[in-house]
C-alpha cells in the first residue's frame, strides 16, 4: 500500500493507508454510523479530526474545552484547528465528572489542555484508563513527567498523579505502544 500525505497547517503528515479511522473500523465490521458515543479527551487536531463521520453518535468533551478551542491562547492556536471540531456533531458539554454508561466513567484531567478528559472503564473484574494525553506515553506515569505541549504544567502534573493513584489499572497511552498495569 501506498502512503498517504496531507497537510495539517504548516504540517506534512505521512500514514499508511491501513492506519486510516474508517479501514480500522471495517477490521470491526462497523461502519462510521454505527459509532453512537465519541469521547473527546480534547479538541487538538489529532484527537478530534475525524469527527465529523460519526453522524449519529454524541460527542462528550468538557465545556471549558469547547469554549478555549474557540479562543485559545496564542501559544496553543495550532493544536485547535476550528475546521476539525467545528462541525455538525451533538457535543454533550461536561463539567467535571460524568457516568456515561455503565462502566464507562470520564475524569477531568486538566493540564496538557484546558478541559482534558481522560476515560475510564470498568469491564467486570478489569479495569482500563485510556489516558488521552494526560499521560501519552508510558514514561509519563512512570517517572510524574508532563507532557512536552502544555496549558498549565501543575495541573499536568496532578492529572498524572491523578491517573497513577487508579490501581488494579492497565493504562492505554495516547501516543504509546506500550501498557502499562498498576498493583
């Protein structure tokens, strides 16, 4: 297969057609319109571009998330492309805490961005903490090191200490390959 190439702003992004959204729900036998609830840890371009194809699903992210995308800061005007999150979609506006389903809980994680969220699921004796980038990378939780591109680094640093004290946990990094479980 061959690659494919777009442009983010002044970024060229370079992605093997396989790691496209849409060819990995077909590895599911789902279809975009079968997707009813998306959870955005935040409103960055690389977490909420594809969006727009989920046509029946609600959106979960945190109010003040929704509200500085808008009008952020100069320094995180990259990150917020208005072109990404900006569209016809049902977004549930959060503040705080919120039971979505059963055993799907989201948890304010402030710090890498405003109104980051990061989710956690409960699956009967296991339980799973998709970090967003709370936590991207392994390291992250391993060593209390916040993320490189930040809003706030002391919020950062309470998210992450936030996540880690979740025990009995396998933790699902953002930008990681790697997991990670707690005892």
């Amino acid at each position: 297969m061959e690659n494919c190439h777009f442009n983010i702003g002044n970024f060229k992004v370079k992605k093997n057609p396989s790691q496209n959204l849409q060819v990995q729900l077909q590895n599911f036998k789902l279809k975009p319109e079968d997707i009813t609830i998306v959870i955005n840890t935040h409103l960055h371009f690389d977490h909420c571009g594809n969006n727009k194809i989920f046509k029946n699903a609600r959106f979960y992210v945190q109010a003040d998330e929704l509200r500085y995308a808008y009008a952020p800061d100069r320094f995180q005007k990259a990150a917020y492309l208005q072109k990404f999150f900006d569209v016809d979609v049902d977004y549930q506006m959060l503040k705080g805490q919120c039971h979505v389903t059963d055993g799907v809980t989201i948890a304010p994680t402030p710090g890498h961005s405003i109104g980051h969220q990061s989710v956690i699921i409960q699956d009967g004796s296991n339980r799973f903490v998709y970090c967003g980038d709370a936590a991207p990378l392994k390291e992250n939780l391993e060593k209390r090191n916040i993320p490189g591109i930040l809003y706030r680094a002391d919020q950062a640093l309470k998210s992450i200490d936030k996540l880690r004290a979740i025990k009995d946990t396998v933790y699902i990094f953002s930008h990681d390959k790697e997991q990670r479980s707690l005892k």
